[in-house]
C-alpha cells in the first residue's frame, strides 16, 4: 500500500513538474528573460524598405510608427484624419530623415477604401506592417445599453476585424514572394481575459488573436513572423488614460518593449506588467471562473460610474 501511495506522489510530483515546464519557464522566457537579456533579433531594415502603420496618428500607432523609422525604414502611415498625419509624417521626417507617405481613410468605412490604399501602396516593398487601428466604446458599458448600438457594434466589427483581415490580404503577398516580412497585430488583453461591459470590443480583438495565431502556422515556412499584440491599459486617446504610470504606461515604453518581443513570442502582452495581469486573472479563473468575471465586471461598472461622474462634473 505504502509502495503504491509512493508511486502515485512520484507522478503527481513529475506531471506538476512538466506543467511547470510547459507553463512557467516559457513565460518567465518570453516576458522577462528574452526580452531584456536578448532582445529581438528580427532584422526589420531587412525585410523591406517600408513598413506601413494604420492607426497611426495616435497612442501605439504612432510609437510603432517613430520606432520603426528609427530603424531605417521609410514609413506609410495610414488614418482618418489628414491633418494629423501631415503633422506625424513631418516629425517623423525631421527626426529621422526617412520618407513617409500618408493616406487618409475612414476605416469604419467599406471595401474602397482598400483600393485606395492597395493603388496608394503599388510598387512599395512593404517588408513590416503594423495593424494597429482600432475602436472601442467610450465608456464601459453593458450591451444593451451601448449608444447607438447597431451603428457602433457595424462599427467595431469593421474597424477592429475587416481592418486587419483586408491589410493582411494587400500586403502579405508580396511578403510570401520575397519569402520575408513581419506583420504585427495590435490585440488587447481583453480578448484573453473576462471582459464583461467590453463584450464587443474584447470579441473582435479575440478574432485578432486568434486569426494572428493560426496565420503566423499558415506562413511560417515562407518566412513571414506574425505576432500578436496584447497590451493591457496603456495612456492614449482610446482608453482615455491621461497620466502614464508602471501599470498604464505610455506607448513609447509600451512600443519599445514589445518590440523586443518580437521573434520571441508569437503572442505576447507586450508589456510585463500586461503580462502579470493576464497571469494573475488566469489563476483566478482556473480557481474560480464566477470569482474572475466578477471582478472584472466590478472593475468595470467602478469605471463607468467615475466616467458618469466625471462628466457629470464637468458640465
């Protein structure tokens, strides 16, 4: 009996054992130890003379953006709003000294605007693509009462969704024929955490996820590198965080470390502290998934109130 109790305790030890090998080790590697010891090794100057931002007037765009025309690269930064991307290509002109080229386009928009941005982009050897345009609700809010509803969720979908599946269409072609390139996928944490009150949004950044993941199986032997992106709160326009701090920091500091993922991870926060929460909100899920998605529906109806109360405030 003492002998068959001794064999049962040996395998629980070596099956805890293997998870812990399988688990632990690789995410200490992909968000502490690989990143800041190694860094990337991805040679973006060589996987094309340009890259292409959308979003990229603002917040993680336009860090992507700046850092990647410090790399050399000549930079097509793609958003609504001309002004702002005349302004952003003039920065990143003056402190670079790099080529950009703008397009401005409406992606809540339909198909057209991919012809303009496909006769825009013809010729241009497009070797890094950052799919980072995005929207989301104003304020948390429950499904039912999101502001003008059916117009935001046909919004959210085409922004969020029909963006990045359209972009990847355009330029990962050329990619497979050079038989390199880098597509990276702004996600968010979100789509792999409850995220009630965000229900929409945190959908459609779960089709990024998960399209980003099976892509990157698809086109790993024609040397294309897919990463997923999936930043936790981070100080732009779009979460409305004003001040940056450890946990919310600015995109510079979030941009220039989840670039040092990059080749590492093939889905990555970006950002440790990202990281930390992920972890920490699947340990409570796997203790008590009613526990983590009332905590998160908590948090989120707590910000929602402040917003109420702020803009009450404020009239």
């Amino acid at each position: 009996m003492a002998n068959a109790y001794d064999i049962f305790s040996g395998v629980c030890v070596f099956v805890v054992s293997v998870q812990l090998l399988r688990k632990v080790f690789p995410w200490i590697y992909e968000n502490l130890l690989g990143p800041k010891l190694f860094g990337s090794a991805v040679k973006l100057r060589e996987m094309g003379s340009w890259a292409l931002v959308t979003g990229a007037t603002d917040g993680i765009g336009k860090a992507y953006a700046k850092a990647l025309a410090k790399k050399g690269l000549n930079v097509v930064l793609v958003s609504r709003t001309r002004s702002k991307l005349e302004n952003v290509a003039k920065e990143i002109e003056t402190e670079s000294r790099i080529n950009t080229k703008i397009i401005a386009v409406d992606f809540t928009s339909g198909p057209e605007i991919y012809e303009t941005i496909a006769k825009q982009t013809a010729g241009l050897e497009i070797g890094v693509l950052v799919n980072n345009v995005a929207m989301c609700y104003d304020i948390p809010e429950r499904f039912l009462q999101l502001p003008d509803q059916d117009k935001l969720t046909t919004d959210l979908v085409t922004c969020n969704v029909i963006s990045v599946t359209h972009m990847c269409s355009l330029v990962l072609p050329g990619m497979v024929n050079r038989r390199k390139g880098v597509i990276i996928n702004i996600s968010s944490v979100s789509s792999v955490i409850p995220s009630p009150m965000l229900a929409v949004y945190a959908a459609t950044k779960a089709f990024v996820t998960k399209f980003s993941n099976d892509l990157a199986t698809e086109y790993a032997k024609h040397g294309v590198l897919i990463q997923a992106v999936l930043p936790g709160p981070v100080a732009t326009n779009m979460s409305k965080i004003r001040k940056s701090t450890w946990l919310a920091c600015s995109p510079q500091k979030f941009e220039g470390d989840a670039l040092r993922t990059l080749g590492i991870a093939r889905q990555t926060t970006g950002y440790y502290p990202h990281a930390l929460i992920q972890k920490i909100m699947d340990i409570l899920d796997f203790l008590t998934p009613a526990g983590a998605r009332l905590v998160t529906l908590k948090t989120l109806e707590h910000a929602r109130a402040e917003a109420h109360r702020l803009a009450a405030a404020n009239k």
